[in-house]
C-alpha cells in the first residue's frame, strides 16, 4: 500500500470550498506517478526513448463525502492487477479515517502512436513485487 499526503488549497475548490469533483483525479494522478517513481519506473525516459506511455484506460469514481479548504486528506493506492500492457490499481483518498473517494484505475501501456504495447518486463515485476495478491489481468 503507498500512502500520498494531500493538501485541499483553494485552487482546488469550487465556490463553496468544497473540493472541484476534476481535483480528485489530479490527486489520484500524483499519488500513481509518486509510487511509480518509488518503483523506480521512469515515465519520462521511457516516454523520450520512444518505448511508450501510460494512458489511462478506465476510470471509476465513488463520491462518498466531500474534503474542504484546508483538509489534510491521504491517498492510498495499490497494485490490484498488472497485464501485459495494462496495470490496474484501486485507490482511496481518506481525511482521517473517513473514506472520501473510491477508485479503480486501468492504465494502458501505449507506443508513442498510441497503440498497445507490452509494458516493459522489469516493471511487470516490480509491480508483482508489491503485494502476493497482485494478480494477471
């Protein structure tokens, strides 16, 4: 499990304080790119070698409670299944104990056309490395 500390700034919210329902994903987002980069998976080398991107594939969201101006929330994120070209991954965002958001994310492996791509072996691994219930997609 990585954990990600967020803060809610006031770029983050709408009118009313309460947390933009489009700030979740750029929460969620950080939280993946932190633990790829924890896992030593280098999305700019891979990018600007020509071997591929990331792209998410499939996204779903559960709006359980909103976070406010100034909350200190925590994104948790693991490893659920990782495919050849794919990896899913289920994510939470809490503030406290109290669960705000649930997601699921499948992020494909793409060439730099956009087409699928076997995402390179070594991360397969690290990916498997994360946790015994990591299962094939």
């Amino acid at each position: 499990m990585h954990r990600f500390p967020v803060r809610v700034y006031f770029e983050d919210t709408d009118l009313s304080g309460i947390v933009y329902h489009a700030s979740y994903l750029r929460f969620l987002e950080r939280a993946r790119s932190d633990l790829l980069r924890l896992l030593g998976i280098n999305q700019r080398a891979a990018f600007e070698g020509g071997a591929g991107v990331y792209a998410v594939a499939d996204m779903t969201l559960r709006f359980v409670a909103p976070a406010r101006l100034d909350d200190d929330l925590l994104v948790e994120t693991r490893c659920l299944a990782v495919g050849a070209a794919t990896v899913s991954m289920g994510q939470r965002i809490l503030r406290g104990p109290d669960l705000l958001v649930d997601a699921t994310v499948r992020a494909a492996f793409l060439t730099p056309a956009g087409r699928p791509r076997r995402q390179p072996a070594a991360w397969v691994e690290r990916y498997r490395g994360l946790s015994g219930a990591v299962q094939s997609a």
